[in-house]
C-alpha cells in the first residue's frame, strides 16, 4: 500500500490487517518499487491517486505493472478531479475506491478485484 498521509496509512494498513491480509505499507512511489523489488509475491497494490515525489499513483501504477503484470491495483482517493480521472484514463473507473470508506467497501473493492 503506498499512502503518504500518516495517519491515513495506519488507518489503512489496521483494516487490511483486521481483513487478515498481509500488508506492507509505504509513502511514496519510489519506496514501493524500491519494495517492489525485495518482494517475491505481490497480489495487489492499493494507492493513492495523487502521491508526492517523482510518481503519480497512475504513473506508479503503469511502471509496476510493466514489471509485474500480475499485480492488481486499486486507487484511492478522496478528489472529485480523480473521478474524473479515472472515467477518462486507461485504468478502469471500478478500479477507484472512494476515500473516506470503511472496512466493508475496502474488503469488498479488494476482493473484486483479486477475482477479476
């Protein structure tokens, strides 16, 4: 999960672990391909839109999966523009889960996704 918010990213990493998911979480783009690389298996990766440093959460996106096309994603984001975004970007707009959610949205964008 990369989620540059503190606070947010504990909260995240508390449901996804409460959700029995094995979970490792970082604050931008360039500390998860640095992961990414340490990393054996990976099923999914949960980010936001919008991250500081040299990667978007799309652009992320784009490299990981170039590396490892296996990986599922889903982004997170609480802007309005996101929406936008993502109805007019490559990814698909079920692909984005809205901030602020609760364990029960997250579990279910999840496993959606794992089973597409």
């Amino acid at each position: 999960m990369v989620e540059d918010e503190p606070v947010v990213r504990r909260y995240v990493v508390t449901l996804l672990e409460g959700l029995k998911y094995t979970v490792r979480a970082v604050s931008n783009g360039e500390a998860a391909l640095e992961a990414l690389g340490r990393m054996e298996h990976i099923d999914l990766l949960l980010f936001g839109v919008v991250l500081p440093g040299h990667f978007s959460g799309p652009r992320l996106a784009q490299e990981i999966v170039r590396r490892r096309p296996e990986i599922r994603v889903v982004f997170m984001s609480g802007y309005a523009e996101d929406v936008r975004w993502a109805e007019g970007s490559s990814w698909p707009i079920d692909a984005l889960l809205h901030k602020p959610f609760r364990k029960a949205s997250l579990a279910r964008k999840i496993r959606a996704t794992l089973d597409a």
